[in-house]
C-alpha cells in the first residue's frame, strides 16, 4: 500500500512537552541524548521547546510521508526531510508519528536523516 502524500489530520499534530523536553533536548537521555545534542547544535533549547514544538508541527505539515504502516500502537507514519532551525542550516530529519484511530498523529521520534 502506497503512503499518503501528507500526513492525516495535519493541522492538528501533536506534540507533547515532556517528548520534546525530557527526551529529543535531554543531554542526559540514554536514547535521547545523541539526539538532543543534534538538535541542540542546531539552535533548539528546553527553555524554549516551544520553538522545537512548532518546528516539528511544521515539519509534519509540509514535508512528505515516505513510510506508512500499522503496528500494534497504531498507524506509524515517517515523515521525511527538512526542518527550519534556529541556525538556519535547515537540515534533512526523520519524524516518526503515530496515528491512534481518528485521533491526529502524535510524535513519537525525530533524528537527524543519515
């Protein structure tokens, strides 16, 4: 099955505080950490996760889906390239979204695209 061009409901992604702060921007996470260093090199910093939150919404709106599948939590989306930084390097990641029934996609994951 073919995925879709953009993710479902995508003006209304959810983003949670505590993925954002205490995982992709923790320094101290054991699988969050390498990521947190990434995206904190590139400008985003838990005092501000909003500006993270908004980046990752955006993402999710406008860069395409290249994966989709179900799985036991729900439908698992990927969604693939860039994202606006506060460096302006802008570079390519990978988003990772969950999709609970007719509930909009939540992110469950975002790292560098390697």
């Amino acid at each position: 099955m073919e995925p879709p061009q953009q993710l479902p409901q995508a003006s209304a992604l959810e983003i949670e505080q505590i993925k954002v702060v205490d995982y992709l921007l923790n320094l101290e996470h054991k699988q969050g950490g390498p990521k947190a260093k990434y995206f904190r090199n590139r400008g985003f910093h838990p005092e501000q996760w909003q500006d993270m939150a908004e980046a990752l919404r955006q993402h999710g709106m406008t860069q395409p889906v290249t994966e989709a599948s179900d799985t036991r939590f729900g439908r698992k989306f990927t969604v693939e390239c860039q994202i606006q930084t506060p460096d302006g390097k802008n570079p390519c990641i990978l988003t990772g979204w969950i999709q609970e029934g007719t509930k909009p996609p939540r992110l469950v994951t975002a790292h560098p695209n390697s």
